[in-house]
C-alpha cells in the first residue's frame, strides 16, 4: 500500500523534477521484484529524478527490449541475477543492438552469484574482461571496511575518484573537499583492454587491492587476475553515438544497507588512517552521479546552429552557410554548443586546458584553428573564429570532432566547395606595374603598324603606274627565283636552261610566250585571279618597272647614235656620186665641142 | 570583294545551267545520305547518348545551357574528382557545348521548343553532312574534273571511318571537329592558291574554331607547317606562301590562345614548335628573295642562302636547348607516344590502357574503308602528275595521316578524308576516260609511222622534263565500246559493293551505344540488357544527393551524367595519383583500403561483373591496369607481380594468388557468387573457369544492390563499429561466432596505459 | 656501495664503447676495400661476417652466377649495371655517411649461402639494414628485389635502395662517357657530310626525279596502312604454323596478324592499285586499239581477280562478314 503511495507521490514529482535529456523510460530488470526492497532508496532517487521505471524479470517472455523495431526503453539496469542466464530477449545480440539504436545500459555484477555467460561475451566484445573465475571478488588488506569485514577484507573503502586526466571534466567528485569514502562491498573486478578508446574507468581499485577467489585457496594468489589500479571497479564506455554503458562491479554498494550505512576504514599503508573513526559513506550521492551519467543526465552536448559565411574586408555577408566559396576568401564560423546538467541545458565551458577545435579540411586538415567563445546565452555558448581559406580549391569541411571522456561526442561536419578564381576576379593588367612594358609594347607595335601602312599606301599611290604592269612580269619573276634556288625536283617545266637573274630583264621580254605552254607550278596562280595584289607583289613589280624605264632609255639614245651614222654615211657616198657625174659632164661637153669644129 | 568570297563556296553547285543544279541536288541528297546513315542506333534502341566521354559532354552542355556562359567559363565542378574537383570551365575544349548551345538557343529564338538532348544527340549526323560539303569543296580544289569532288562527298558522308565516330549519339569532340579539320584544310589550300590575306584570315579563324573543339588540332598545327616546309625545299617559296602562312599562323595562334585549355601551349610546348619555326624561316626566305630581288650578284645570292642556313641552324639549337633547359615544356605524354612508340606502356600505364591508343591491325583498315584503302594509293600517284601546291598538299597529309593512324587506332578519322579524296581523284579521273562517249577513230597506218617516227623527239624530251612514265605517251583515249562498258560496269559493282558494306558496317559495328547491350536470344529476338541504366537509376533514386561514388574511372563520367553522383575519378584523366589512389584501394586488401575509403569520404562503391553474363568489359579483366597504375605511385604496397601464379598465369579461381583472393576487387566482384549455382557448378563465364564453393567475405563494406544480369554491383562502405571493434570482429559477431576468452594468458600481461 | 655504483657508471660507456667497436671498424675496413674496388667480392666467409648481427650499416648484396654454365642471361645482363650503381655510390660518399656497403657473392664462391637462403634463382638483391646504430630497423631479415620485369636500370635500383636509406645520402649513378658512341657518330656525319658534298651533282637528279618521290611516298603509305605499325609495336611473329605442320598465313581473329600477312596484303594493296593506275593512265596511251583492248581486259580482271581474293581474305578474318565476289567466295 504505502508503495503504491509512495509511487503516486514520485510519479507526481516526477512532473514537476526533472528527466534526462534522452527520454525517461527505464526499465530494471532484476529476477524477483522481492529485491526491490534492497535497493528502494537507489530506485526512489531514480523515479525522483523523474524516470518512468519498469520492472521485469529476464524469465519473462513478454519482455523485449525492442518494440516494432523501435527501442521500447531509453534506458536499461540490470540487477545480477541469480539464474546462469539472462533468459531470450537479453542475449548479447540485443543488448548490443539496444547500444547502437542509442540506449544506456547500466549493469551491476556481483561476486555472491556467477555472471550470466551472456554478459560475459557482452564485455568481451567491448574489451571489458571478467575474473577467468566466476565468483573471484576483489579484497584489499589496506582499505577495507573494519565494521562489516574485518576478516574477510573484502568490503573495499575508496576516495571518490580523481580525474583521469588533468584536462578532463569529473562528475564523480560530490563536493570535491575529499575525505567521502565509497563502500565498494565484494565486487567484480574489470580489466579493461588498450584496444578500444571509447573505454574510461571512473573508479579504480586502490593501490593495495587485488582479485582474489575465496573458494580457492592461496594458490590463487599467486597469480592474481589483476592488481591495483589495473582492477577497474566501475567502468563505462561511451559509443560512437554517444550512447553510454557502465559496469558497476558490486551491486551490492546500490543496497539501501550501504547508502546510509556507517564504515571505519582499516590502518592502510604507510599507517594513514591511524585511528579512523566511523564515516557515513557517500555511496547514494556517488551512485546518483554514475547513474545520472549513465542515463545522459549530465555530461551530454548539445549543438545548436552552426553558421559559417563570408567575411571579406569586415564586412560579413548576409548570406549564411553558402555551398562554394572561393580560395584566399575571409570565412568566419561558429558554432553553438550548451551541456546538459541534470534538468538543464547550461552553457557549455571545456575544462581549463581544454579548448574547442575547428578543422578545415580536404584529404587533411590544412587548418586547425581553436574556437574562442563569443556570445554566451542562458543555454549555450557560441564558439567562433575567423580565418582566409587555403589558396587551393577542392571540396573542403569545417569539421569540429569534439570527444571527451564523460562528454557525449561531438562531430559535425559541414561540407563547402572551394572554387579557383573566375576569369573576372584576376587583377587587370593596368593595375600590374610589371605590366607596363607590354601594354606599352602593344601600343607601339600598332601605332608603328598603321603608320607602315599609311606610308606604304602613299608610295604604291605614287608610282601606281608601274603597278599597272600586268601579272606575268611577275610569274616571271617567281620562275626566276625558282630557277635560282635550283632545288625543285619537279619544275622542270621552262624549256629555256638556268636563267640567272641578272638576265631577267631579257627573260621579261622572251618569256611570256612559253609561259602560257609551261604547266608549271606557279601557272596555277595565274594573274586572272581577281583579288587585289598583296604588298610583296607590288614591291617586285615596281622594282621591275623602274628597271624597264632605265633601259628603255638607253635603248633610245643609242637608236639615235646609228641613225646619225646612217645618215653621215648616206651623204658621203652621194657626194662621190655627184663628183663623178660632174665628171661626166666635162667629158660630153669636150666630146660636143670637138664635133662642132 | 563579297561576290569573291561567296563565289568559291558557289562555284559549281549553283548556277543558272541544269549541271550546277543538278550537283546541288546531289550534294543535298549526299548529306541526307550522310545523315540518315547515321540514324541506326536511333531506330533500335532510342534517342540516348552513347559510350562514356559524350556522358560528360552532355551534362556539360547542360550546364552551359542553364547557367549561360560565363559560367561554364569559370565553372568549378565540384561532383567530380572528390574531393579535389575540377576546373573543369579550363580543362574542356568548349567548342562541342558551345556549339550545341548556339544551336539550342537559336531553334527556341524560332520558337522550336526542342530538347537539348537530342540536339546532342543529332549534332554528329547533322555535320557529317557539312563534312561532306566541306570534303567536296576541297577536293575542287585539287582537281579539275568536278565528278571528284562529288564522288569525295559521297565517300565521306558513308565511309565507316568516319561514321564510327560520328553515328547519332555518339556526342564527342570528333562530331564537329572533323569538319573543321576538313574545312580548315579547304581554307589552307584556298589561300595558298590565291595568296590572299582575306583567305588567310578565314583559314587562322576555322583553326581556332578548330582548337576550341579538339585537341586533334596539333595535326593541323603540325601539317600545314609541314607542307610549308616541303614546298620551300622545293624551292616553291612564293609571295602567295608568305602571306597565306603568316597570315594563319599570326591570327591562328592568337585565336587559339584564347581557349584557357590551350593558354600557353602555343608558344610553349614542343607540338607547336614547328609551326614557330617554319614561321621563322619563311622571314629568312622572304628576306633573301627580297634582296636578290633588289641586287643581282649570284655570289651575294650564295652567300645569304648560306646565311639563311646559319640562322636557321642556330635558331633550331636555340629551339633544342630550350626544350631540354625546359623552359619550352616537352612533348605532352599522349602525342610522344606517336613516335616513340613503345613510350607509352612503359611510363603512362593510364594512356596505354586506353583501348583506342592501341595500334591498327589492317582489317582495322579494310573493316573502315573498303574499296578505297585501295584506290588510296593511285590517287597520290595520281597527285604527282600535276604537281601543284594543293597536290603536294595532299601527297604530305597522305602520308603523315597513315603514319598516325597506323600507331593509333582513334586517328583513323584523320586519314578519312585524305583517303576519300584520293579515291575520289583516281576514280572520277578513270570515269572521265571510259565514260566519253566519242572514241578516237582508229590510227591508219601512216600516222602510226608518222607517231613512231615523231614520237621519239617529244617522249625523250617529256622523259627529260615530265617525270612521271605513264605520262610520256600522247592521250589517245579509249577505242572500243566494249572496254568502256566492262570497266564501268566493274567499277559500279565495286561501289555498289562499298554501299552495302558501309551500310553493314554501321548498322553491325558502330550503332551500339554500349550503355545499353543487346543480345540475341535463341529464337533470334532481340534482347537488351539494361543493367546499366538499372544501377545508375537506382543510385540516383536510393542515394544521398552527395553520396561519393567509387569506382573505376571508366564509370565516372556516366555516373556524373546518369547518376548524378559525385565521382572519386572519370574518364578525364587528369590526376594519375588520384586515379591510382583508386587502383590501389580496389586492388590491396580490406584493411589497407577501407581508410583510404574513409578519407575520401566513399559512401559506394561500384564494380562492373561480367561473369554471369560473359560481359568480357568488366572489372576484373581492367584489374591488370589498377593494379599497374597503383604501382607506378606506390611500387611497394602494390606488386603486378604478387597477382601472377607462380607458373606467371593471371587466375581467379582457387588457383589465385593470395594477394589476388584479398584484394578487394576480387571479393566484391565474386561475393555471393557460389551461392547462385548449385555447389561444384559455381562457375565464372567471362573467365571460363570453375570458381571455388567458398565464397569471399566482406567486412568493411556491405552489399547494398546488384543489377538483374550481375554486371554492376554496388557496395556500401560501412561506418565504424559503434563500439569501437574492428570490422572483422564485429562481422564475425554479427554472425554469431562468440569472442574466445583468453583464459590463458602467455607472456606478461598486457597493461592498461591512460 | 656508492663506490661499487659508481664504478659501475664508469665502465657502463667503456663496455658500450667494446660493444660498438668492432661494428664500426667492420664497417670502415669494409668501406675502405669498397672505395678501391666496389662493389666488393664475397665468398661465404666474407658474406657471413659482412652480414652478421650486430651491425650499424647496411648491406646491399647481389647474389648472381655469371658463369656461362650456369645460362643465367638476366645476371650477365645486370652485371654491369649493378657495377657502375656501386662504384658511382661509393664514389659519391667517400666519408660513407650512407653507412651503405655494396657485395657481390657469386654462386660459385657462395654455394653454401645459396643453400642456406634456399636460392633457386638468380639474380637476387638482398639489402640488409642495420640492427643497430642511429638508422636500426627492427625487422633483421634482409629485404629482397627481386627481378620480375627483365634487367633493371642501375638508376631504378638506385631509387629502390634509396627508398629504404631514408635520412641518408643517395650518391647519383655517374655514366662513363660513351666515347667510342660519340666518335662513332661524329665519322659518320662528317662521312655523309663530305660524301654528299662529292656526290650532290650526280644524287641531284635523283632527289629531283619525281618518280623516286613518287615510288617511297607509295610504298610508305601501302606500309602503313597494311598495319606495320602494329607489327612493329606488338612484336608479332612473322608466320606461325598451324596445328598439322602447315603455315597459317593468317592470323586468325580481327585484331591481330602476323608480319608476312601483312606483306600479303600490302602487295595485294600495291597491285590493286597499280592495276587502277594503268587502267587510268597508260591504257588511254596505247595507240594500237587491240593492244588496249587486250590491256583493259587484263587490268580490269587483274582488279577483279584481286578484290575478290582480298574480299575472301576479310572473310578469313572477321566472320560474319557477308560480301564476297567471284571467283573466291
């Protein structure tokens, strides 16, 4: 009766308290709810905190872990249980499943009954190793409990624990004055292996501490399974998805007997703890923080908006999250993280000597940049920095992989592409001095160019007569130049033998008759052809009419010369002529004059 | 001035007589013939791109046509070669997309809502006409009887040669630039012949067109300095030279300088120095021509031509020492191994592995241009009747083009068009005799003796002066109908043969778009095999947005185009260590390779199998090329040697080596295999070999899909184990196997260490 | 006590010093042997010692056997290479900093070590790393390359050894001048240059004659495009005989051939076209209208005879091909 009331009255707390960030289902599975009463106060701080527990036996067949291939529970704690097994829906397979679909499992051993073989596989799997024996309990002749075991040894008194690591958050601490002490009563040892590095141990045993199997005898002893701090007492794992496992070695430290029960610590080594006297252990407190760590109570991330946009010159842009920037660009990202403690989300704080990191990266990360906070809210802190992008284009990733032991993980990842510049963002080539020299090279060479032109089309004006000359003199004077280079295998076409080109002008005047018959090459660019002809052309005609025009001058002035011989010549021998008829004429006049008398 | 530009183009297949309409007419129905010749893969299968290289083109033309240009320009593609990406806007010929986009564009300014695809898909056919066109007005150029040029029209609109590259679909660079090739050597002759700027320009203007759509173009660019070369040697040098080429070299080069593909190179690497230096010296001929011009002195003469081969000696050392100070980069991997030709297997794995750089047997030759492999040679005889320039032309490109094609397959398509003109020269100048239907009256007996007695003064003389012997004798012509009508109508058969054999090639050998396979079932019904399509649909249907895709880089370009998938590699082999990256994770073991697949982000993986079809193009015959492109990068991690037996054999049945049974290829391939045949029956059909019953296991990567027929199968790359096992142990508790409890420890204990 | 201690302290380095010593004088006597003649000989005992445990340098040894007897073609062939590799190295670092001692053991000299390594084959590089010393490697076992692709390069070993002698210097291989190479080329150019010079009046006519250019640019084209090229680059064998004593001319199979099929095929090419060519020109010169007709007739069937046979060839090697003319079908 007065549970049931008792169980209204939690349910009704449970509104008003708080739950855990991943959901409040809670199932406990121990053999026979008559147990119930040995852990009342552990489950009552648990339906306190707001958990919806329900209880099940491992023989039960209507127990299942999984419901329409959805968890059916957000949370799972196994209570040893006395059977060897854990019965069809417990099997590793399962427990393993229920791990990556993002459950919590907390799991108590115990050295009064055998660990199902199950769970055994279970740990190996996570490379958590059990005593080879199965009823093997850890003792310690130097912190033991002085009350409950002062024979047996085998009830072990630990300070709360310490961090692991200078730079690691501890949840584990209560109030951090030290002098707690945990009851640590004939528990399971773990060894833990260095493969997995998902692995952290929250409680280790003490120096002095060792497991040990009561039912054998000293042999046992000399090779024990494992020694000191090598001996986990409490171990989690956390998954890649940040869903979390704990083995507590002795579920008898959850028992109500031990959570308000008083303990003096045994003259340890070295003679500390000379005249000890009774403590309360602070075993509810210590359970309450592995239990609430385990059942993402505290110690869990959460990221809020990741923004990540262009910065040019201080000026950001509006646009946030583009999908391409462009090499050598200013980028500013943030990013929003809060933690979760108990029944809130706070702002998140890495331990000093931790800091936040933002990788930029394709293949490797060709920047890893602390993130410093900016702007803190009621719930979150905002992680930002700002940094120029690799002057290499590709796919790259602003990537923060944040993993802590105790923290949930945190890996995101946003994928941008890094293009080359355009053919538009390059500087002009004005702007580059070393430039210069060329523009102005350019310059000159087109000035120069028009001016040649204007020039050369002023001359060919002048002389555009000789231009006049018709196409052949200059098929002639291709042929002459081929026949000069004498190397042509074909053109043997001209019947008339090497011309040399002085005798061109010869050639000019004998030539153009066989020219037509000669199949020669340069026939088939025959002057019919109607388009202007080109510089070079003009140039050899107008060389060749100059010539023509001297000669014809020479031509005449010797025409001239002959002539006047001619004539001189002419009228010398009419002079004779008229001589001799003189003659002539004296004699008949004699001849006249001799008749007449 | 215009009616000179436009009357070359006109002349002859217009014009007010019935003989220039009827060529048009026939110039037309050749490129219907040209087009429709095309059209096979169409009609059987659908309007869809072919093999791989058009995948890319296509999805470039895509981009170009949504974001316009100048984004295509600059464009950064960043769902290819993850996660480097490409610049793919600088590393493409853009001439093919812009093309097509113009075209695009310009239907819908006529309001023709067409789709882009089947513009690229119709490009190849629609410019084999053009080809034809162009192949016409080159061959006028060469020869006087205007039946050449028709017949070389015909011949290039169906020869295989050309078709093989050009069948509708088959969307690559090779669709528009053989009719630049064509038309640019048209324009080359064109301006040489007339020696005018104006054709120059043209020319320097269809080159850079040329240059921006393939990188064939250093054939172009190696030739035409070539002929220049020749015909200086044969003391041809002419104004009309020496503005034609300077003229298509200055304009030309600026042109093709514009491409960012290209930037540099021109004056750069050594493809393009011949151009340069041929250029040089037609300044150092020029010049002497011009002084000799001016000052009559044959000593003078003697001493510039000594002075001309001076310069040139030293500029050609200059040239050489540049090359090896490396300032001018050396010959580019793929055009070195043309002359040496062994280069290639030894130092560029990935250009040996091409099929299409792979040598030419001669049914090559006679599979892709019948008849006129044969007709070829008599028509270059044929050149050296008239040797003019355009004839010494064709006599260069003849023999450099057979040269190229006989190293690599793949430049069959630039000896084509020189086989079809001569051929067409040969032929049309043998129909020109026997078709003339006037016969010459037979010779009385007078005028024999008076031939014999007059023949010997003009035949010794023509023996002097005209080389060629079959030229010493008178033409006469053909006497007797008979003759006539028997060698015509064995020429018509031969041709009709050459139809009939084109249209068989084409419709058996090229129309396949190998995206799509068809096979023959028992009762002679056609039936395709889809699986392609299949797998590329399923990745684009099941798969993130940004899933990366791994596989051999043959796929990448119809993954990107099909899929639309990020690719680790594709058929641009830009990166040879990204590529062997690739090789080297498909062919080492699980372990090695699933942190290479976790850094390069691979969410698939996809292999091409064969076995069960006996599909020879699958994965594990390429498996050679992996694992030797792998070795080129890292000659330690990955052996060729470790994939042979010990007797030197390549096996995969349980005869395989260890190294081959690891690799990851191996397993992906046969996993699962067995467990489709009976046990003692699992056999592989592409290998001809009896697979053993125990198949491979996987652990990093899981099965995710496999095509109806088994040809592609895609493989999940897993995440790390949750709780932080090794894959294999994971796997092999996933399979119910428990871990083994050390019970007893040997050694020293294994200490935790914080 | 404190005394015993520290007299211990005192001999610690000098019993480290013992310990080192010989290895580093091993190595220099070693080193010094190298610099007169390397790479050095080795007979077992020589082998042994120079491998032996503790040693701060490594080994690279050539084992081979290079006696004709034995026919080991690929040892004769590396030889030199592998001569000129250590002689340039050890030239390279007098002061042996690469601490890199080049052997050769050959099988005659080294049967047992043949043996005791379980050698089949030869040749084989072994490169033994130090075990101790700043550049020890854990693993002891010597690594081995092995020649799988023919005779190596000395550069290529050069660039294999330098991959495991990381940290350490990699002497460049230093060819000798190829003297006799050098004056070789420069007779022959002078040679042609002077013959030239005697001979250009008489060859000038026949680098002119338009023929000759005709005849090799004909015969390079019918070459090439017969597939000698992919003689040339695939080694094909030049006939291969069938499986009953026979020749088979032809290859069977569309991609491949062999080099007198090739030869078959460019005659047929050449007579093909040769036929064309007369029936084009020379046929329309003869003057005697019989003499032509019986011409035309012969070209005409020459063609055809020849296209068929060629056709039927085709057939021969791509089967399903479905045209053929008479008289070959």
């Amino acid at each position: 009766m007065r549970w049931i009331l008792s169980f209204l009255l939690l349910a009704f707390l449970a509104t008003v308290q708080a739950i855990s960030s991943s959901g409040n289902k809670l199932l406990v599975v121990l053999e026979d709810l008559s147990e119930k009463t040995k852990y009342s106060k552990y489950l009552g701080d648990l339906e306190a905190r707001g958990f919806k527990v329900s209880y099940e036996s491992p023989k039960n067949e209507k127990l299942a872990l999984f419901e329409l291939g959805e968890r059916a529970y957000d949370h799972l704690l196994i209570l040893p249980p006395k059977s060897k097994g854990l019965g069809p829906q417990l099997t590793p397979k399962f427990l393993l499943d229920f791990i990556n679909a993002g459950g919590n499992i907390l799991l108590t051993l115990s050295s009064s009954h055998p660990t199902p073989t199950g769970l055994v596989s279970l740990l190996l799997e996570l490379d958590i190793h059990l005593p080879t024996d199965r009823t093997a309990l850890v003792v310690d002749h130097f912190n033991y409990d002085t009350l409950s075991a002062s024979d047996k040894h085998d009830v072990v008194l630990v300070p709360r624990p310490d961090a692991i690591r200078p730079d690691v958050k501890n949840f584990f601490r209560g109030d951090g004055k030290g002098g707690e002490v945990i009851a640590f009563p004939r528990g399971v040892g773990q060894t833990l292996g260095n493969k997995s590095p998902l692995l952290t141990p929250i409680l280790r045993a003490p120096r002095t501490a060792y497991s040990y199997n009561p039912k054998e005898d000293v042999e046992g002893v000399e090779d024990p399974f494992a020694v000191g701090p090598q001996l986990s007492l409490i171990t989690t794992m956390q998954a890649r998805n940040s869903a979390r496992f704990t083995v507590i070695g002795s579920s008898e430290m959850l028992e109500d007997a031990w959570f308000g029960g008083k303990v003096k610590r045994s003259v340890g080594l070295g003679g500390v703890g000379i005249g000890a006297k009774e403590v309360k252990t602070s075993n509810q407190a210590f359970a309450q923080e592995v239990t609430g760590w385990t059942f993402n109570e505290i110690g869990v991330l959460k990221v809020g908006k990741i923004e990540h946009h262009l910065n040019e010159g201080g000026a950001s842009s509006n646009i946030t999250n583009p999908k391409i920037y462009r090499v050598k660009n200013d980028v500013t990202y943030s990013i929003e993280l809060s933690e979760y403690s108990w029944d809130k989300w706070v702002p998140f704080t890495p331990p000093t000597g931790d800091v936040v990191q933002l990788e930029f990266s394709m293949l490797s990360p060709f920047h890893r940049l602390p993130l410093t906070p900016s702007t803190t809210t009621e719930t979150s802190t905002i992680y930002t920095t700002s940094f120029k992008l690799p002057d290499q284009h590709g796919i790259f990733n602003f990537k923060v992989n944040y993993k802590r032991p105790f923290l949930s993980n945190v890996e995101e990842k946003n994928t941008v592409t890094v293009r080359h510049f355009a053919h538009d963002e390059w500087p002009r080539s004005w702007v580059i001095t070393s430039a210069w020299p060329w523009i102005t090279g350019i310059g000159v060479t087109v000035t120069g160019w028009v001016a040649f032109v204007a020039l050369w089309l002023w001359k060919t004006a002048s002389n555009a007569a000789a231009v006049l000359l018709s196409g052949d003199t200059f098929t002639s004077e291709n042929l002459s130049i081929t026949r000069s280079l004498q190397s042509t295998p074909h053109d043997t076409a001209s019947p008339n033998p090497l011309v040399s080109s002085d005798s061109s002008v010869s050639m000019t005047s004998t030539r153009p008759s066989k020219q037509r018959s000669s199949p020669s090459s340069s026939q088939s660019s025959s002057p019919k052809t109607s388009n202007p002809p080109d510089r070079v052309e003009k140039r050899t005609r107008n060389t060749l009419a100059a010539r023509r025009y001297r000669q014809r001058r020479l031509d005449e002035v010797s025409g001239l010369e002959t002539q006047l011989k001619d004539t001189r010549s002419e009228r010398d021998d009419l002079k004779v002529r008229v001589a001799r008829l003189e003659g002539e004429v004296e004699a008949l006049r004699a001849l006249l004059a001799k008749r007449s008398e | 001035m215009s009616d000179t530009i436009v009357e070359p183009f006109l002349k002859g297949s217009t014009g007010r007589n019935t003989r220039g309409i009827l060529r048009l007419s026939i110039l037309v129905l050749i490129a219907a013939a040209a087009i429709a010749s095309r059209l096979f893969s169409v009609i059987r299968f659908e309007s869809i791109i072919h093999e791989f290289d058009p995948w890319f083109n296509f999805r470039a033309t895509k981009y170009l046509v949504q974001n316009g240009f100048y984004d295509f320009w600059d464009w950064f593609d960043d769902r290819t070669w993850h996660p480097l990406g490409r610049v793919t806007g600088g590393t493409l010929y853009p001439g093919l997309m812009v093309t097509s986009g113009i075209i695009y564009h310009a239907l819908r300014a006529l309001t023709i809502p067409v789709d882009i695809r089947n513009i690229c898909v119709l490009l190849a056919p629609g410019f084999s006409g053009l080809t034809a066109y162009a192949t016409y007005l080159f061959t006028n150029e060469m020869s006087t009887s205007p039946s050449a040029g028709l017949l070389a029209a015909a011949f290039m609109g169906i020869a295989p040669g050309y078709i093989s590259r050009s069948v509708a679909g088959s969307y690559d660079n090779e669709a528009i630039a053989i009719f630049l090739l064509v038309f640019t050597f048209f324009l080359w002759i064109k301006a040489l012949k007339v020696g005018s700027v104006m054709w120059g320009a043209l020319c320097a203007l269809f080159y850079g067109y040329m240059v921006s759509a393939w990188g064939g173009y250093v054939f172009i660019t190696n030739l035409i300095p070539l002929h220049v070369f020749v015909l200086v040697c044969m003391g041809r040098f002419s104004p009309r030279l020496y503005v034609s080429y300077c003229t298509w070299y200055a304009l030309g080069t600026l042109a093709s300088m514009q491409i960012p593909f290209v930037g540099f190179l021109p004056i750069r690497s050594s493809e393009h120095m011949s151009a340069l230096g041929v250029f040089g010296l037609l300044q150092l001929v020029g010049f002497v021509e011009f002084v000799r011009s001016g000052v009559p002195s044959k000593q003078f003469a003697t001493l510039l031509r000594g002075f001309v081969l001076a310069v040139f000696a030293i500029a050609f050392g200059g040239l050489v020492l540049l090359t090896v100070s490396g300032v001018i980069a050396p010959w580019t991997g793929r055009f070195y191994s043309l002359w040496d030709t062994g280069y290639a297997k030894i130092h560029i794995p990935i250009i040996a592995s091409v099929s299409e750089h792979q040598p030419t047997a001669w049914p090559a030759f006679f599979f892709d241009l019948n008849l006129l492999i044969w007709l070829f040679p008599a028509g270059v005889y044929l050149c050296f009747l008239k040797l003019a320039d355009e004839q010494v032309f064709v006599v260069v490109y003849a023999i450099l083009a057979s040269y190229f094609s006989g190293v690599m397959v793949r430049l069959m398509l630039t000896l084509t068009p020189i086989v079809c003109v001569a051929a067409a020269l040969v032929l049309s100048h043998l129909l020109d005799t026997y078709l003339s239907i006037k016969s010459p009256s037979a010779p009385t007996d007078a005028d024999i003796d008076a031939a014999s007695n007059a023949a010997p003064a003009p035949s010794k003389k023509a023996a002097k002066q005209d080389g060629l012997r079959a030229m010493r004798e008178p033409l006469v012509g053909i006497y007797t109908t008979f003759s006539k009508t028997s060698v015509v109508s064995a020429l018509t058969a031969y041709l009709l043969i050459f139809v009939l054999h084109c249209t068989w090639v084409t419709s058996n050998a090229y129309s396949s778009p190998s995206v799509v396979l068809a096979s023959r079932m028992p009762d002679g019904s056609q039936h395709i095999i889809d699986d392609y399509r299949e797998a590329y649909q399923w990745l684009r249907q099941n798969t993130k947005e940004d899933a990366k895709i791994m596989s051999w880089w043959d796929y990448g370009y119809q993954i990107g185009g099909m899929a639309d998938r990020p690719t680790l590699v594709d058929n641009n082999t830009w990166n040879n260590t990204h590529i062997a990256t690739v090789g080297k994770a498909m062919s080492s073991s699980e372990e090695v390779s699933y942190p290479i697949m976790r850094q390069h982000e691979v969410d698939y993986v996809l292999v091409v199998f064969g076995g069960l079809l006996g599909y020879s193009g699958d994965d594990i015959n390429k498996f050679l090329w992996m694992v030797r492109i792998a070795e080129g990068i890292w000659p330690d991690e990955v052996k060729e040697r470790d994939f042979f037996t010990e007797r030197g054999e390549y096996r995969v049945d349980e005869g395989a080596t260890e190294t081959m049974k690891k690799s990851l290829m191996y397993k992906m391939s046969y996993y699962n295999y067995n467990a489709l045949f009976p046990p003692g029956q699992c056999q592989d059909r592409v290998r001809g070999v009896k697979m053993p019953d125990q198949g491979p296991v996987l652990n990093t990567v899981e099965e995710a899909f496999t095509s109806e027929n088994w040809i592609i199968r895609i493989y999940k790359v897993k995440d790390l184990d949750n709780v932080g096992r090794d894959h294999a142990a994971a796997a092999s508790f996933e399979r119910g196997n428990k871990k083994k409890k050390t019970t007893k420890r040997r050694g020293p204990k294994v200490l935790r260490v914080e | 006590m404190h005394f015993l201690k520290g007299l211990l302290l005192s001999l610690l380095p000098a019993a480290a010093f013992a310990a080192k010593k010989p290895a580093v004088d091993k190595f220099q006597q070693f080193h010094a042997k190298a610099l007169s003649s390397a790479p050095l000989k080795l007979d077992d005992a020589v082998y042994t010692q120079l491998t032996s445990a503790p040693r701060d340098y490594s080994v690279a040894v050539l084992l081979t056997a290079l006696e004709s007897r034995f026919g080991c073609v690929l040892c004769r062939e590396f030889q030199p290479e592998w001569d000129l590799l250590s002689r340039s190295w050890t030239k390279g670092d007098k002061q042996g900093d690469s601490r890199l001692v080049f052997g050769t053991l050959d099988f005659t000299d080294g049967k047992n070590t043949f043996q005791s390594l379980g050698l089949q084959t030869a040749p084989v590089l072994l490169l033994f790393q130090p075990t101790i010393g700043p550049h020890a490697v854990t693993e002891t076992g010597p690594i081995r390359y092995d020649f799988t692709n023919g005779p190596q390069s000395a550069e290529q070993v050069r660039s294999w050894i330098g991959r495991y002698l990381t940290d350490r210097p990699h002497p460049q291989v230093q060819r000798p001048i190829n003297w006799t190479y050098g004056i070789a080329v420069t007779t022959t150019i002078l040679g042609t240059i002077s013959f030239l010079s005697v001979a250009w009046p008489y060859a000038l006519p026949i680098i002119q004659n338009r023929n000759v250019w005709a005849a090799i640019s004909l015969i390079s084209i019918l070459l090439f495009t017969s597939g000698h090229m992919f003689n040339h680059i695939r080694k094909v064998p030049y006939v291969a005989g069938d499986g009953r004593g026979g020749v088979s001319y032809f290859a069977g199979g569309f991609s491949n051939q062999y080099g007198l099929e090739t030869q078959i095929v460019a005659a047929m090419y050449g007579l093909l076209s040769f036929a064309t060519i007369s029936l084009a020109l020379k046929v329309p010169r003869i003057k005697d209208p019989k003499t032509q007709q019986v011409a035309v007739l012969i070209w005409g069937g020459v063609i055809f005879v020849m296209y068929s046979f060629l056709l039927s060839v085709f057939r021969i090697k791509n089967g399903g091909y479905p045209f053929w003319l008479p008289p070959f079908s």
